[in-house]
C-alpha cells in the first residue's frame, strides 16, 4: 500500500461480505426516510433511488472497461500481436468514453440529491452547507469533466497506446492511452490535455482515478447529509454492492503510470477482506495486486503502437511517445 500520509485522504475498502460500503454517502443515504427532502415533489426519485442508479451506471461502464482490458492484457505481450486486433481496441475505447460520460453525469446527479433537500433554488444557494459541498465536487471532477466535454464537443477521441516491456525478467505489455487533437493540420495528442512531456497516460491509472473520484464525492456528499435534518428509518437490507465488484475489477489489472500523476500519489487506498472475499483479485496479470510488481529496477522496452484512426483526408500524424514509466507498488 502507500505509505501513510497525513496530508492524503484514505479510504477502507472491506471486501468481506457484510462489511460496511466503502461509499460513505450510502449509509447516511439509506437512513433517510424515502420522503426525505422534497425529492418526490420535484418528480425525482428518492435520495438513495438517484444515489443508487446514478452509481451503477458508472460502476458498470468501468466494470465492462476493466473486462476489456483485462482480455487484452492476457490476449499477448507483442504489439505485433496486438496491433490487429481492432476489434477490442474499440470495445476499450467505447466503455472509456461511457465510463468518462458516467462519471461526469454523477455529479450532476449529486447537485440533484443536494438541491433535494431544499424547495428551490434560492434556498439552496444560501446554504453554506451546499454552496461548500459543490465547490468540493468541482475540486474532483476536473479531469473527468474536461476530457468528457472534449470527447464530447471537440471530436477529442481517445487513442490507445501499448508498449513492450521486460521487468526483471518478465515480459509484458502496458497499455496507455492519449486524447486526439488537432494542430495546424496535424493529427496527435490534445493540447489541452497533453503538453511535450505528458503524451501518454496510463489506462489503469484512469480507472483509479474513477473509483477514487466515487469516493472523494461520496465522503463530500456524506458531509452535507450531516447538515440535513431528515425523518430516519431502519436500515433496508443493502443492494449487491457493484463499487465493490469495480475495485475487484480494478486491482486484478496492473497499476503503473506513464506521464500521468497516478492517483494513489493524493489518495491512499487500503483494500483488505477475508480469504473468501479476497479470492476474486487474482488474475495472474503481472503488476495485479497479487502477483505484484518485483522490486527490481531492471527494465527494458521493446517495440510500442499508438493508433491513431484515418479520415481519408489528413495526411500527417505525430509519432506518441511516454516520457516515463512508474510501476505502482501496492505494499
């Protein structure tokens, strides 16, 4: 794991059945009364239901993105292999951009569940309580946001990257991606996203930063709840937890980043459970969380692919290159 930090926030994750969801807004969420707020007489549904269906969305898209990539990690170690194969290129490709346009939606479904609890505008904007915690979620979606609106309105497609290299003896193949742009007629990495020494980022690293995303949010939203007064009930009996099945999905692919800041550097997540529960993260994918990074420094590259996709038109594309290479430790 990352080293403890006091400046860094940290999250439990329990893979044991029954242990508490790590997303801490869901708890608060479930003790509400479902007329809570005025959520039903602005023809929404209850807190938890937006919660709940708001988060599935994003947890499946990611899901369905890790499967993909997962396949492509065992499919080869040689880009020659890899180069062809088209057809899963833009299955990673698609559940990416769902999973980035799922993700910037939830934070509108979040202002939603928030501005619930006030009977309109107006009243929400005067409360301290909410004006704090949406200047808290602006804070975590920046990312995400931005290269949402650039797919989106900018035609900033992702393109993938893959990149031979032998650790310490062992052969593998990592797999990056970068945001197309336009500039002065030629076809490479988005300026707005990628300067000359940030080309690549790392596609695992971009799942984290999803799953750490959901949980910066969560803990926001849970810190409004606090502030809500709200007729509370007994708990109903929790729904299959599909957060926990993406941090499994997750941490059974490698963690390492290319010119990217991976996300454990500002957020340390712990993930523990009991053998049963733990049994699932093994993926025998080198770099995985259980069958770790070696400690080794030795390291070579071979050869690497960065497709980009003909227009029938555009002529000149720029050659994509990483600047660096950091394997992420988990212990």
């Amino acid at each position: 794991m990352p080293v403890p930090s006091q400046s860094k926030p940290e999250y439990r994750i329990n893979l044991s059945s029954g242990s508490p969801n790590p997303l801490e807004a869901y708890e608060m969420l479930r003790s509400f009364l479902p007329n809570a707020g005025h959520h039903l007489t602005q023809n929404l549904r209850p807190a938890l239901g937006i919660y709940n269906t708001s988060i599935s969305r994003v947890c499946e898209k990611t899901i369905k993105c890790c499967e993909h990539l997962e396949r492509y990690f065992k499919t080869s170690d040689r880009v020659a292999v890899l180069r062809s194969n088209t057809t899963i290129h833009k299955l990673i490709i698609d559940y990416l951009e769902l999973t980035l346009y799922a993700a910037a939606e939830h934070v509108d479904d979040l202002r939603l569940i928030a501005k619930g609890f006030f009977q309109n505008q107006a009243e929400s904007q005067k409360s301290k309580s909410f004006r704090a915690f949406d200047e808290s979620i602006k804070t975590h979606k920046s990312l995400i946001a931005a290269s949402a609106n650039a797919i989106k309105h900018a035609q900033a497609r992702i393109r993938l990257y893959s990149l031979e290299f032998r650790h310490d003896g062992t052969p593998t193949c990592m797999h990056g991606y970068f945001i197309e742009g336009v500039s002065n007629g030629v076809v490479g990495p988005n300026q707005i996203f990628h300067d000359e020494n940030k080309q690549v980022f790392s596609i695992t690293s971009l799942i984290w930063e999803v799953i750490t995303f959901l949980l910066h949010t969560s803990r926001s939203l849970n810190e409004f709840l606090k502030t809500v007064e709200a007729a509370k009930e007994c708990q109903p009996p929790e729904q299959v937890d599909t957060f926990k099945k993406l941090v499994i999905a997750a941490a059974r692919l490698p963690l390492y980043s290319f010119d990217d800041n991976h996300p454990f550097a500002r957020t340390r997540v712990i993930i523990d459970g009991d053998a049963a529960s733990l049994e699932p993260l093994k993926s025998r994918i080198y770099g995985s969380i259980t069958s770790k990074w070696s400690k080794s420094d030795r390291g070579e590259f071979g050869d690497f692919f960065g497709g980009y996709e003909g227009d029938g038109v555009t002529r000149t594309f720029k050659i994509v290159q990483p600047a660096a290479l950091h394997v992420q430790h988990w212990d």
